[in-house]
C-alpha cells in the first residue's frame, strides 16, 4: 500500500526559495515539508558566488551576524577585454565593510544549509534524498501533492510550491512551464580554485573579510556571455556564462573559456599558484521578464529559477536574493490561501500581485530589454574591442603626431570595429532608456 503523508504545504527543492518559503509558513503556523533531492540543502546548486543580504532584512533580523560569509564585497569590477587588452571601471566604497552590508560572497553549501535550518527551526520538517517525481492530483484535476521516489510514498498537501530549479519539471507537469528554449537560457560554469587568504588580499587589494566581484565582457569569444572574477575567504571563483545555441553552434567545451579566461594577462596574475577545488556547470534561465511562465495553478506556485527569476541585465547579475524574495512571498501567500480555504489560481493570485509591488517582478519588468542589448551583436562581438582600443588610442603618447581630437578617434575606431557612430549612439541611448 502506498505511503501517504498529510501537510498544509509541500516545498520541493530546499534552495534559497525553497527554504524561504517553509520558513514563512512555518512561522505562520503552518505544517509544511521541505523535499529536497540531494543529501543535505545546497548540496546540489551551482551558482556565481555573490548574495545581495537586503532581502534578508525584514526575513532575519540582523543576518549579518550569523549567516556563513566568505567575503563582504567592497570593491566591484566591470572589465571590457580582448585578448591583450583590458578596460575596467572599478569601485570601491568603505560603506559596503560594515553592517548592514551590501553584497557577499557565499558558499551555497554553506549558505543554502543556514537557511533551510532557519525554517527547520521554525517547524518545518525537512526531507533529503528524495525525489518528487510527480504531481498528485484528485478526481477533479486539482493538484493535491507529489509522488516521492522513496517507494511510491505520496506527499499531500492542498498546495504544492515548486521551487525545483531552472527547467522545472513540477511546472512543466501542471502546464505552466513552456518547453525549454536555448535562446532564453545560458550556461554557467565554473571554477573554484584555492590560493591562500594572503595572496587574495595581496593580489586584488583587500583586507580579511573584504571581497571583489568582477564581471567580464569580451571574453568569450564568437559565443554571447560573460565572465565572472569573485573573492572567497580561500579560494576565488572564476567562470562564464554562455548563449547556449551559440555555444552549441561552435562546436567548443564550455571549459575551454574558462582556461582563455585564467589565461588572459590581466587575469592570471591573479590566480598564480591556485589550485583547482571544483568545477560545475549549471542552466541559467536568462530570458528576463517577458519568458517568465505564469506563476500559480491550481493547488501549485512556482518560485525561484522554476519561474525564470534570475536577473541578467549587464550591470546586474542576481538570482539568489529574487529566489528569496519570491519564496518567501509563495509562502505568505500559501498561507492566505490556507486561511480563506480557497486553493484555486485565483486564490493563490495574492502571490504575482506582491511580486509585482516589491523589487521581484518590478525590477525585472523595468529591465526585460536588457536581455536583448546585453546580448546582442555589437555588444557582444564589437564594443569591448571598440572600448579598449579608444582607451589605448586616447592613452597612447604619438609624438611627435599630434593627438587626434576625441571625435576622430572615436570615429576611426568605431569605423575599424565596423560600428557607425549612428549606431553608438543609438546603442547608448537604448542603454539609458533600459537602465535609467
């Protein structure tokens, strides 16, 4: 006989959103189970390495003084590079130091475990090395659990919140979640290499318990994408992030730009005598708000990289703390919905409305072009070799040639580049509007 266990609420995936939202209902009161397929929460996510701890504030008070950093980011980097060359705009700041922080960088080991022991404590009850492989729905069609992998054993539940990743198959099963398309989603993949607490603070100009989080343009190639430099306590993390049918199209290891990459000049000094920890690759879904799927079904919300709540807008590369903000939200909203008894999609409706009223949707509604300039041809393919050569033109001493005024120079690295100056400025101005 089928084993069949009764809950207010199920949780799949016991990643950022996923432990936020069992921790929102387990404060509320509610009886909710955490499932979680790997051994122990965060054993199986790959990511970046930088969290962004505002979300955290109202969720728990004083994070800072508990939760498992590695670095707080004080210094961030944008590098534009070519093969030789390298152009950054670098930032510093004292007030990103001290309490209450800005960003940080993390082990999702570590990180993913401290907060699902934030829900636990508050009551939830946590399952690992298990699967749910299937949804539960009762004669009318309402979804009502999942199936587990533990010997056909059934979690019941008047809904169920997905928080299984990118590519998730709970949402595509209750028919919210497209078939997956290669030009919505990147490969991220990574490098963790260890080199001495010493050598980092030397090496990027910090002191113990400061970090550096460099992102990278031109430094993959024929393929759209970008790169990523982060300081941990040590070790540091260097990756890129690739257009997957571009990608696929070249015929090339993902691995390969990670090695073009620890290679380049302005990089490698960085990273003499590393040793290499852990490789990982994982789907980014990148399409921004216009790919994201509907959010709520009958009996089911989605949350996290599930609904595509991943920001990839130039400037900003965030997902953990929108994994956060949206689970905690499914789980205020379960609540509601366990309050009114009306477990319907439009009884669980409260959830989109408070992603659109806080930074979640409203953030990425304001950015969904991003995407498409960030990746597109001339920003991509043609600007970092336009930026870096106008800056080693302007730099350059040609006596005894007179210097080229601004404009010319600009006009003939832009023609060299095979970029209008129409085109420039139409770019910058697309730029303004998106982000401004």
């Amino acid at each position: 006989m089928t084993e069949r266990m009764e809950f207010d609420a199920i949780v799949v995936g016991a990643g950022p959103a996923g432990a936020s939202a069992a921790l929102a209902l387990a404060r509320a009161g509610r009886s909710v189970v955490l499932v979680e397929r790997g051994p122990f929460p965060g054993s199986k996510n790959v990511y970046g390495g930088v969290v962004y701890g505002r979300v955290l504030d109202d969720i728990v008070p004083n994070w800072w003084e508990e939760v498992p950093v590695e670095r707080w980011i004080v210094r961030r980097s944008t590098m534009m590079m070519t093969g030789t060359q390298s152009l950054s705009v670098d930032f510093r700041t004292d007030a990103w130091g001290s309490a209450p922080y800005n960003g940080m960088t993390t082990l999702r080991c570590h990180f993913d475990a401290w907060l699902a022991g934030k829900a636990t404590d508050a009551g939830a009850r946590l399952v690992t090395s298990t699967v749910a492989t299937g949804l539960v729905r009762d004669g009318s069609g309402q979804i009502v659990g999942v199936r587990t992998d533990r010997d056909g054993a059934e979690l019941h539940a008047p809904v169920v919140i997905a928080c299984d990743g990118v590519n998730s198959f709970l949402a595509k099963e209750a028919g919210l979640l497209a078939k997956a398309e290669a030009s919505h989603h990147t490969l991220g993949v990574k490098e963790v290499l260890d080199l001495p607490p010493g050598a980092i603070n030397e090496r990027f100009g910090v002191q113990d318990h400061e970090g550096v989080d460099m992102e990278i343009l031109g430094c993959t190639r024929e393929v759209p994408g970008g790169g990523f430099l982060y300081t941990n306590a040590g070790s540091v993390s260097i990756g890129v992030v690739l257009s997957l049918p571009e990608l696929a199209a070249s015929g090339l290891r993902p691995e390969s730009f990670i090695a073009d990459l620890k290679a380049h000049p302005s990089i490698a000094p960085l990273l003499r005598g590393s040793t290499l920890r852990e490789y990982g690759a994982h789907l980014i879904p990148e399409g921004g708000y216009d790919t994201m799927p509907a959010l709520a079904a009958d009996g089911l919300l989605i949350a996290g990289d599930a609904g595509a709540m991943t920001l990839a807008a130039g400037l900003w590369l965030e997902g953990v703390n929108f994994a956060i903000g949206s689970g905690y939200a499914a789980g205020q909203a379960t609540d509601r919905a366990l309050a009114a008894g009306d477990y319907s999609a439009s009884g669980l409706s409260s959830y989109r409305k408070d992603l659109e009223g806080q930074f979640v949707l409203a953030d990425h509604k304001r950015l969904r072009k991003a995407p498409s300039l960030v990746l597109s041809d001339r920003v991509q393919q043609r600007y970092p070799g336009l930026i870096c050569d106008l800056a080693e033109g302007m730099f350059t001493v040609t006596n005894p040639t007179p210097k080229l005024g601004g404009l010319k120079l600009t006009r003939s690295v832009a023609a060299r580049h095979g970029v209008k100056l129409r085109q420039l400025a139409g770019d910058t101005l697309r730029g303004l509007r998106i982000f401004g």
